[in-house]
C-alpha cells in the first residue's frame, strides 16, 4: 500500500513539474480574449503601467518620463474608450500576434508592427520586445489592429500607440 501511495505521489510531482508555459504570444493571444469582452474597461485597467516599467523598457530615465507622461494622458481617457474597442470586425477574423525587438524596428521591412512603431526603436532597450495584435480577415486582410504590449517580467502593459510619445 505504501509503494502505491509513494507512486501516486510521484507521479503527481512529474504531472506539475511537466507543466507546460505558455508562449508571450500565446499569453497575450488569452489577455487579447479577455479584452474581446471588457466592456467597461476593467480588465483593460489591469495593463496599465507603472513608474517602473518605463524605466525597464526605455534607454533612459529622461525617455522613461516622457513616455510616462505621455501614457499618462492616454490612461486618463480609457473610461471614454468605446464599448468593443478590442473586438475583431467579424467574428471570422483570426487574432495574430506580432512583435519586433529593438534591431527588427531598426530594420523595418513592413512585416509585424505598423511602420509608426519603428520611431521608438532608438529609445527602447536592447532586450525589449514591443508586442501587437491585428485581426487578420480569411483572406488574409489585416482589420483591426492594436500595438504597444510588453511584457515586464511576469507582467503584461500596455503604451497605446507609443509611438505618439515621440510626435
């Protein structure tokens, strides 16, 4: 009986240590879901920044507080963001994510993040990683598309248009 318990117990631990972790962009693929459905912005409210976080994603704390105040601004207005913002045009559209690191936004070629992104690529960290998400139509069409995710260690923010910092 002992042996049985013992191999129970064992075979549980290798059961959770197998876990498997998830992709970022299998993760932000789940936090885009809970978006679809966030009418009141809720949810939205939980990938707001924090000080620290720009200082973690920019070269510098003077670029950090620009973007900061910058997402401020943006933040402030959330409430009066329209019910649905984060849904596709048709239920049929596929969300796929993209991303870019700093030397891909150095050398754009018109593939992931809209080209606008390509002005933050002298202000971010080497080892940062600037996500987004499109609707992408059967056809292949990009619909809607939001960007500006990163992930801060186990953490996911959202810029909204970070570019707009540098405009």
């Amino acid at each position: 009986m002992r042996h049985i318990i013992s191999l129970c117990f064992c075979f549980a631990f290798v059961l959770v240590s197998c876990k498997t972790s998830l992709t970022p962009e299998e993760e932000l693929i789940t936090i885009v879901k809970h978006l679809q459905n966030d009418d009141t912005h809720e949810y939205m409210m939980t990938l707001k920044p924090a000080k620290e976080d720009f200082e973690h994603i920019f070269i510098n704390a003077e670029i950090a507080d620009k973007v900061s105040e910058y997402s401020k601004k943006r933040w402030a207005a959330v409430q009066s963001l329209p019910k649905g913002i984060m849904k596709p045009n048709k239920d049929s559209d596929k969300i796929v994510i993209v991303s870019s690191n700093k030397t891909q936004l150095e050398k754009w070629n018109g593939k992931g993040l809209p080209e606008d992104y390509v002005a933050i690529a002298e202000f971010i960290k080497a080892d940062i990683n600037v996500y987004g998400m499109q609707y992408v139509s059967e056809d292949g069409t990009v619909g809607k598309q939001r960007a500006g995710f990163f992930k801060i260690g186990e953490r996911w923010i959202l810029i909204p248009q970070t570019y707009k910092a540098f405009f």
